[in-house]
C-alpha cells in the first residue's frame, strides 16, 4: 500500500538534498575566497596601498548586480550578499594587518 502523497514527500527531500549542497559549495567558495584576500592583502602591504580601495568595491557590486540582471535575480538581495562578501573580506585584511604589525 502506498501512502498518498509520500511521492512528493520524497521529492522534496531530494531538492531539499539539492540545496544543501549547494549550500555547502557556496560556504566553501565563501573559504576560498577569503584565502584570496589574505593574498590580496599580501600585494597591497607589498606595494604600499590601503586595504579600502572603493572603486574596486564599485566595480565588483556592479559586476555581480550585472550578472544578477541577466540572469533575472533579485540586484538588491545580490548587492546585499556581495556587500557582506566584501565586508567579510575587508575584515580579514584588518586583522590581517593587525597581526603584522603586533
């Protein structure tokens, strides 16, 4: 016998599979992205520039609320997840420098 709807049930819990997946690739993208920054802020200290370099942050918003368009997502909600990659970024270059000068 074959419970009514147990089908779908199954079906969810393979999209839902899906996505936690996904979400984990996404976090491990998130790591590996931060150990670019910690590169990053090796150039920058070796040719004396600032962490902050807003018109980088320009054109990375731009860029990924570009692609948020062609691809029909939400800009606002992209800006927002790119910002907080930013921020996370910017951080890791602080204490970074924080470290070095200790």
């Amino acid at each position: 016998m074959r419970i009514q709807g147990s089908g779908n049930l199954m079906g969810l819990q393979e999209h839902r599979s899906e996505i936690e997946q996904i979400d984990e690739q996404i976090i491990r993208l998130i790591y590996q992205r931060i150990g670019i920054s910690k590169k990053i802020f090796e150039a920058k200290r070796t040719e004396g520039k600032p962490i902050s370099d807003p018109q980088r942050e320009k054109r990375v918003l731009s860029r990924a609320m570009d692609l948020a368009t062609e691809l029909n997502l939400d800009t606002g909600a992209v800006k927002s997840i790119f910002e907080t990659l930013i921020t996370m970024s910017v951080n890791k270059q602080h204490e970074l420098q924080g470290r070095n000068q200790g």
